[in-house]
C-alpha cells in the first residue's frame, strides 16, 4: 500500500511537516500563535476499523505583545483535534458537516452546534489512538473512539448521518504544539484488541488521494482581474467551488481562517472596510498591523500548489501586479491572469438573478413573519382584553344573582309572615272553613303560575343558547380563515424587468463594497488589462475578448473619472498666484468705488444729472425724461472699457455696483478659476470638467471656504452657476460646471463687465 502521508495542498500555511511527515509544527510568530493549523493525510477509510496515533512531543508558549490590547486570546493557548473529514471539507477541523474530531478538551464535535463532553483531557507525552469503526459486521460500526496509551478514554461516538457512507481522511488540527503523527503499521501503544491502523488497511477498504501533479509541471498563480461590485467575488467563489485544488490567497481568507480558530472581533463593518480588504479589528496587535499578511506573501511561494491571488485593486494595476508575480517566480509556477470584465455569459446571468431572486425572497419573508408575529401579538393581545371583559361580565352577573336571590327570599320571608299572620287572623274570627277555601284557590293559581314560569325561563335559556352557539359558530370560522392565512406562508416574490436587466447584484444594505470609495478614486485611473510584458505566461478572458474588455475598460475608467472625485487633489502654483493677484484687486476696487463715491467730482457729477434730469422733465415729461435718462446710460459700451477703474472723469465702471452685485462678482471669478485651475492641475483630458455633485468639494480644496447656495437665494448648485451664466454654467447633459465664454481668459477685468452688463440690464439678485 502506498505510503500515509501529508501533502502541501491538505495543509494550511501554516504547517511545517517533517521526517516524512511523521512530525507535524507549526509557525507561531506575527499572529499565527491564534490560528489553528491543519492537514488531512492521503488514505481515506471507506470499510473496515482502523486507528492511527498522534502524541504531541511540544508544546510552546509564544510571546504576545498584548500591553494595551483589548481583543481576547482564543483558548486554549495549546489545542489538539484528532479525527477525520471528507476529500472536500475545511483544512481545520471545526464545526463542519464534512468533518467531525475529538479534541483535547475533552470535547467531541459532529457537526454544526453539535458539541457533547465524552472524554477526559489528554496533553504531551500521551499516545492517543483514534479509532474508525466502518465494519458493517461490528455492532459498533460507524462509530469513532479515542484511546489514551492504550486506555479507552471516551465510548464510541455516533457518526453523523451526513458522513456515513463516504470516505473519511485522518484530520489532525493544532495550535502552539508539534505532534508526531503514526500510521503503523504497528502501534506504538497495543490496544486492549486487536486493530489495524491505516498504513496496514486493506486496499479495498480504503481511498488514495494521489498528489496533485499538474500535466506540464507548473502549478498554477492565477491573478483574476475585474472590476469592483460587478461579480467579482461571486465569480470567484463560483470557480473555487469547481476548482477545490486552487487556494485563495486573500484578507478574506485570512479573516475566515482566523474565525474558525476561535478569534473573536466585533460585529459589523465601518465606512473603511471593503470586501477587499476587510477589517482587521481583533484588537490584537499582531492581527491587526497585518503581520499575518505579511507572513502568509512569504510562506505562500514556498509551498507548491495552485494559487489564486484574490486582490481586487492590486490586479487591475500593472505595477501591482508585478509585484505579486516576483514573489511567485520559482520555475515550478505558471504566473496567469483570468480577466472576468463586460458582459457576462448566461450561465453567470442566471446564477446572479437566482441569487438576487433568493436575497429579496428572504427579505421578504423577513418582513412577513415580523408582521406575523405582530398579528399575533395584537390577537393575543385582544382575545386577553376579551376575556377580562368576558370575566368582568359574568362577576357582575353572578354578584346580580347571589343580589336578587337575597332579595326574592326576603320577600318570599315576609309574604310567609304575612299568610301565617292573616291564616291566624282568621282562625281567631271563625272563618278557618272559608279562608282555608280561598287559600286553597290561591295556592292552585300560584301552582300554575309557578308551572308557567320554567317554560318560559327553559325557552329564554334555549334562545341564549342558540345566539351563543351563533357567536361561538361565527368566531369559530374566523378562526379557520386565519388559520388558513397563516399555512399560505410568505407571499413569493418575482424579479422586476429592471433586475431582469441587471448583469450583476448590487450591494445589499449594509453590506460591503469590493473597494473603499475613496480606495477606488485615488486607483481606478491606473487600472488597465494584463500584457505578456508584465511577467504573465498566459491571459485568459473569461466572457470578453481582449479587445471588448479593453473597450469595456477604457469606457468604465472615462466614466469614472467623469462622476468621481480626486480626494488627495491640491491646488498648484498657477491657481495660487492668480487667488493672490484677486485677493489683491478686489478690496482695491471696493476701496476705489467707496472712496468715488465721497469725491467732490461724484457730488458735482451727480448735481449735474440732477439738475438735467428735472429739465427733461420739465420739458418732456416726468416718464419721456426717464427714458431718455435709461438711454443715455445704455450707449456705454462696457466690454470696451480698457480701464474698469477710470471710465472718464475718474469713475470706475464699478462705481454703482451694490452688495450683491460684489458677491456676484467674486462668484462669477472664483466658480470660472475653478473650472479652469482643475482641468491644469489634473491634467488629464478625459477628465473634462468638475461634475456637480463635486462643486463643493472642490470650491472648498481650492478656496478653503464652503459653497452654500442659499446664501444667495437659491437651493442647488445648478441654480446658484445660473445666477452667473454668463460666465460659467452646469452643463444639463455632462452635469459638469462648464465656461460659458467663447475663448478663455485670465484678465479679471471681464468679469467686473460681465458684472456691470448684467446689473445695467436689471438681472441681478
């Protein structure tokens, strides 16, 4: 039979086998302390009972560096699993239908929160036998049993349902200890009986896993290039599923492995988590400044198997991904790149709307049992009131009887006086013979009467009944009817035609997005499809040719760039020195129209207008005067001025310019800076322009100052560039603020004309 051994791809990473496997470390440094190792050996059981040995030869004790840290160590810090798991279930023994173990706790686990206390503790220097009973002759079959040198320690446990009749591979799992690891084929310690171990096994009864060699000598690093939240992961997961040999190398793999090693971190997810890269927020210092990180990129090149490098942002940038591909340059690798970009085929279709089908029907039925268990709490809630009411009635009805049967007896009591009072009465007078007669009549007319009155009490009670029978009949049917409504179940939900559409699922409520958005704007300018050039020995394209994927690039990256902002953007020395030079000017001009204004050529001027004004009044009229004074001032040509601050006899063009005429003014010049200082200083002509709904980000990078609309009356930032149309505007098909002038400018004069056009022409504020 061939030899019982480990092999590189049934180990985690952090396995060290030794002595031809016959001892089994681990690593134990930089956050590895926490993770439990694993690895399956390569003859699985399918009949008969058979046994192997493991004794832990060390245990060790780490150095943690947890002053300050406020996480919680998994316990214990030393820890042994020995038992067995299908071909296909997890590299660390844990809560798994594929897999079930004894533990050194004392602990058997069979499955998922399926945990019983059935042995006693077992530690270093102990022979520990693990026997698998699949003898369908033996009273005991398809059970499991751990021996301690030579001494049962726990009964036979059960097998699972779910694991009788498959293949089960030896699985040992451990933490901060070395094992020795016997697979006969004599026992270091004999067992009461006689049993084989699995090195002595018959071929019929057990299954060799041959080593994976690939057919031309190279395993395979395949590096998946796509796009974030357009199926990525589900991509991936979809491969892994129908390719078990590769091994994803990702955070999300690490966090996966660091939770079924019993590390404990808070739920939920914060603005700086992505699929990407998750959060590592055990609170202990060698989990989370990413030492684990660092270990696994040096271990992973070292062990020859078929990888897959699950990096969203690093794959999509070349530089990146060259350095990946020189950790993986041994000659034993074949270094691939899987481009999963545009549309996706059917199949893949398909699966999303499934998946998109199964999510809303599961929110749906979410909404249906809380509003189920509402209804039943408002029903319970009511019948409750109904028989208090029903309990308040029949007290008040009983203490009305227990009332009128006091009252009938005290009146039955007098009359009883009264007849005995006037029978004796009338015994005294002699008229016992006639009274006795009359008293006879009398009691057959109360006979009758009294013979009368059950009839009429049986037939009330009858007719009582009847209505109560009625009510119970009517509650009785209201009850099917929401029995009935309770066995129909949720309502079942359809996909509308807008998700039929979809290519891919979105992003779940409070679920996470393959890239942090900032992570993504800072990046997704250098994306770009693999080349030969970079170090790769094939490009596959999974549903686009290479020249649609590239397309398919280049426009999702325009598109980008045309929505998204860049948050590490600074403003440059061209727009600093221009700020400067306005900064400078615009008191100036204030000061120049203030101090216009108080000068004895403004009195003089305005005197003389004054005074031709009331003569063409006079003469024309008071409204012809008032038109002829609107035309004078109209046949100034603004936009020929050369000089805004001296128009003639010393007056600034800027001479009638109000408050809000000001604020226009430095609007008009600081929205059309802007404009124009990002496309220099980004510059990138695809690129075309700031959208709107970055305006206020970036006129607060740039002008260091908040944007706020209302300020000047209106609510948008659309509206607020239409006060200053003239100048700049948002564009309604780009949504991109755009300069409205036919050739561009740097002269500030433009926009005191722009201003003064506008104020003459009565659009201001």
């Amino acid at each position: 039979q061939d030899t019982v051994q480990f092999y590189a791809s049934e180990c985690t990473l952090n396995v060290l086998p030794v002595m031809g496997s016959k001892i089994l470390m681990a690593l134990s440094e930089g956050g590895m302390q926490y993770l439990i190792a694993g690895a399956r050996a390569s003859v699985g059981i399918k009949a008969g009972r058979y046994m192997y040995e493991v004794k832990i030869v060390e245990a060790l004790n780490p150095a943690e560096a947890t002053a300050g840290a406020r996480g919680r160590v998994p316990v214990p810090r030393q820890l042994v699993r020995l038992g067995f798991s299908t071909d296909s279930g997890p590299l660390v023994l844990s809560e798994s239908d594929e897999c079930i173990y004894l533990d050194s706790e004392g602990f058997y686990i069979s499955g998922k929160g399926k945990k019983a206390a059935t042995s006693q503790r077992f530690t270093r220097e102990q022979t520990m036998a693990v026997l698998l009973n699949l003898d369908p002759k033996s009273p005991l079959r398809n059970t499991i049993s751990l021996f301690r040198d030579g001494e049962r320690i726990t009964e036979p446990q059960k097998l699972p349902d779910a694991l009788v009749g498959k293949t089960l591979f030896p699985h040992v799992s451990f933490r901060n200890v070395s094992v020795q690891v016997h697979f006969g084929p004599q026992p270091a310690r004999a067992l009461p009986f006689q049993c084989r171990m699995i090195q002595g096994a018959a071929k019929s009864d057990v299954e060799v896993k041959p080593a994976l060699a690939p057919a031309d000598g190279k395993f395979e690093v395949m590096l998946p290039v796509a796009f974030p939240d357009e199926g990525t992961f589900d991509w991936l997961d979809d491969f892994l599923e129908k390719n078990p040999h590769y091994v994803e190398l990702s955070d999300r793999k690490i966090l996966e492995w660091a939770t079924l090693s019993g590390l404990w971190k808070p739920k939920g997810t914060t603005a700086k988590a992505s699929n990407d890269k998750p959060e590592f927020n055990f609170n202990l210092p060698s989990m989370d400044d990413f030492s684990l990180r660092r270990i696994v990129n040096t271990v992973a090149p070292l062990v020859p198997r078929d990888y897959v490098i699950m990096e969203v942002k690093a794959n999509l940038i070349a530089e990146e991904r060259k350095e990946v591909l020189a950790r993986f340059c041994a000659p034993h690798f074949k270094r691939v790149a899987h481009v999963v970009m545009g549309e996706p085929n059917a199949e893949y279709k398909s699966a999303q709307h499934s998946k998109l089908l199964q999510e809303k029907q599961e929110r749906v039925t979410v909404e249906w049992k809380a509003k189920k268990a509402e209804d039943e709490r408002k029903k319970a809630l009511e019948l409750r009131q109904q028989q208090l009411i029903e309990m308040r009635k029949k007290a008040d009805e009983a203490r009305k009887k227990v009332l009128e049967d006091a009252k009938r007896k005290r009146e039955e009591e007098l009359k009883k006086k009264e007849d005995e009072k006037k029978a004796k009465e009338q015994a005294e007078k002699g008229e016992l013979g006639e009274g006795g007669a009359e008293a006879e009549v009398k009691e057959e007319e109360d006979a009758k009467a009294d013979g009368t009155a059950p009839m009429e009490t049986d037939a009330t009670v009858e007719a009582k009944d009847e209505t109560k029978d009625e009510v119970k009949e009517e509650e009785e049917k209201k009850d099917e009817e929401e029995e009935e409504k309770k066995e129909e179940g949720p309502p079942m939900v359809e996909l509308t035609e807008e998700e039929q559409k979809m290519w891919f699922r979105p992003v779940s409520v409070g679920g996470s997005a393959d890239l942090q958005g900032l992570v993504l704007n800072q990046s997704f300018s250098q994306f770009s499809i693999p080349d030969l050039e970079e170090g790769f020995e094939d490009i596959r394209y999974e549903w686009q040719d290479g020249t649609t994927s590239r397309d398919y690039l280049r426009n999702w990256v325009q598109e980008r760039k045309r929505t998204s902002r860049i948050e590490d953007l600074q403003p440059g020395a061209w727009f600093e020195e221009k700020l400067k030079e306005w900064l400078r000017l615009f008191p100036e001009w204030q000061a120049k129209q203030k101090e216009y204004k108080n000068s004895a050529t403004k009195k003089a001027k305005d005197e003389a207008k004054k005074a031709e004004e009331e003569r063409k009044r006079l003469e024309m009229g008071d409204e012809e005067g008032k038109d002829a004074d609107i035309e004078e001032g109209d046949t100034l040509d603004i936009f020929s001025v050369e000089d805004v601050c001296d128009i003639g006899d010393g007056e600034p063009l800027f001479s009638n310019l109000t408050f809000e005429d000001w604020a226009l003014l430095q609007l008009r010049f600081e929205l059309y800076l802007l404009q124009l200082a990002f496309k220099r200083d980004v510059d990138d002509p695809e690129r075309i322009g700031i959208h709107e709904s970055h305006l206020a980000f970036y006129y607060h990078r740039y002008f260091r100052k908040q944007l706020t609309p209302r300020n000047f009356g209106v609510s948008t930032n659309a509206e607020l560039c239409k006060l200053v149309k003239d100048t700049v505007l948002i564009d309604e098909e780009t949504m991109v603020l755009t300069a409205q002038l036919a050739q561009e400018t740097e002269d500030v004069a433009y926009f005191v004309k722009a201003t003064e056009e506008n104020r003459r022409g009565g659009q201001t504020g």
